[in-house]
C-alpha cells in the first residue's frame, strides 16, 4: 500500500511538474505568439473579410463575385502570367548558376576568397546601389549600349522594350545568388570526404561521384533552397519597381506591380483579392513540391 501511494504520489508530482513546464514554456512563447496574431493571422482575417464585400465602407457581403471579377481582369492575367514565366526562367538559371559557383569555390582554387566575397557583396548592397549599378550597364547611354555601338550594332531600349524581361532576371540571380551559394557550400561541406576518396579508389570519375554521391547527399538541402529561391522571387519587387516604375513594359508587369497600383489607387477590396489569390497559389505550390520532395527522403525544411 505504501508503494501504491508512493508512485500515485511520484505521478501527481510528475504530472504538476509538466504542467508547470509547459506553462513556463508558454510564456517564453507568448511574446512571439501575440506579435504572430498581431501582425499576421489579424490582417490576414481582415483581407479575407474585405474580399468578399462590396468595398471598404460598406461592408456588403458579396461572397465570390470580387473573385470572379480580378479573375477575369486583363491586367491580373498578364500580371500573374509574367510572374509564372519570371519565376520559371529565374529560379531554376539562380539554382543552376549558384549550385555551379559554389562547386567551383569548393574546390579551393587559388584566389577563392577574393570570389567568394565578390558574389557575396550584393548581398549587403541597398537595393538602390543594384538599380543604380544596373543603370549604369543597361541604361540608354549606359556601358552595354556603348559596346553595342562601338560594334556597329543598335542600341536597345533594356528598360522600356521586351529586352526589360532578362534584365529583371539578371537583377534577381545577382541580387540573390550569394545566399544561394553560401547555403550550397554549407550543403557540400557536409558530404564526407571519405565516400568521394572511397569511389574513387573504386574507380569511379569525377561525374560519377558527383551524380551517385554529391547530388543525393545534398538533395534535402537543394531543396530547401529551392523553396527559398521562389520565395525570393515573389520578393524582388523593390529592385522592380525602383528600376522599370509603375507601369513598367507589359513583359515584366508583375504581381507585385498589380497589387502596388491598387494599394496606390486606395481599392482595398481588389488588393484583399489579389492577395488572397497570391496566397493560395505559393502554398499550394510549395505543398506541392513538400508532397514531390518527401518522396525523395526526409526533407527538413
């Protein structure tokens, strides 16, 4: 009986003792959970709630009409195809040139420090600098144009043309790929050497052990950067916007653009719906390459 009241006892001071922890836990918490609902989950609340009525001032339930109605906007359209195409021209050029610079400075080479900080000093550029930078090279009397001409080539219209589109692309991999490569380098300094020394002793070449060792080591970690580098590209338009305007060449009328010129023109209700739209299409993007990734093993993101 003793011994019955004694872990009946052990238990209950067990139990207080967790609950005491988690209490404490969620005071810790608290701070970060308040500013969560303040600055996120509220606003969020409150622009679905603006979609579905008629304006701000009334308050009108409208339900999916202000939907259908950015939907079929020509400017939305355009805006969200831009975006597409952006995004699937600039994310995989950004992974292709970051993962091959970061196996370069890998290596070790003479000289790879001085390298490595050059393509990560755009990092801490102010984006005023890039667009600057950028407009010193393609401006109308800006370097590129000065080298086409001096081979008896014309002179192009890099900011008010379709020329505008690799531009936007060239200003996002170079605003962004350091990041991307110093993520890379960490991923290949966490693939023991021993199975590279191990495969080659085994014969196997230098593409053999980057296809059959380093690539699959180092998925889970590309894709996290995968998912960072399409989050980026939803945010590049302050270099965008500083660098082509309001309403820049239809080619690289953004989103981003769309939902500045409605905040601009103070319609709420058709910035709560672009919005919400954005919203949905990034998560069900990114849950859908969470669903096509773990099939590949664990992805820790």
């Amino acid at each position: 009986m003793n011994n019955g009241a004694k872990k009946t006892s052990d238990s209950k001071k067990i139990s207080m003792l967790n609950v005491k922890n988690s209490f404490t836990g969620f005071l810790f918490c608290f701070p970060a959970i308040a500013g969560l609902m303040v600055f996120f989950a509220v606003p969020f609340g409150i622009c679905v709630f603006l979609s579905l009525t008629e304006n701000t001032g009334s308050g009108v339930f409208v339900g999916f009409a202000n939907y259908k109605d950015i939907l079929a906007s020509a400017a939305f359209r355009l805006a969200a195809w831009n975006t597409f195409r952006f995004n699937a021209a600039a994310v995989p050029l950004i992974m292709v040139f970051s993962f091959c610079v970061a196996l370069m400075l890998h290596q070790k080479l003479k000289g790879y420090e001085f390298f490595r900080a050059i393509f990560i000093f755009p990092l801490v550029l102010p984006a005023a600098s890039v667009v600057l930078f950028f407009q010193m090279v393609f401006g109308g009397s800006g370097m590129l144009n000065g080298l086409l001409e001096k081979f008896g080539l014309p002179a192009a219209d890099w900011f008010g043309s379709g020329a505008s589109f690799p531009v936007l692309v060239a200003l996002y991999v170079f605003k962004n790929c350091g990041y991307n490569i110093i993520l890379f380098l960490s991923a290949l300094n966490s693939v023991p050497k021993e199975y590279s020394e191990a495969a080659c002793l085994d014969g196997a070449n230098r593409m053999a052990r980057m296809t059959k060792i380093t690539l699959p080591l180092i998925f889970p970690y590309s894709f996290f950067i995968l998912v960072i580098s399409i989050i980026n590209s939803f945010r590049s338009f302050r270099e965008a916007y500083m660098l082509f305007g309001n309403y820049p060449d239809g080619g690289v009328y953004m989103l981003q653009h769309f939902m500045n010129n409605n905040f601009g023109s103070l319609n709420y209700t058709r910035l709560a719906c672009g919005a919400i739209i954005i919203f949905a299409m990034i998560f069900v993007f990114v849950s859908v390459l969470l669903r096509l990734g773990s099939r590949n093993g664990d992805i820790e993101l």
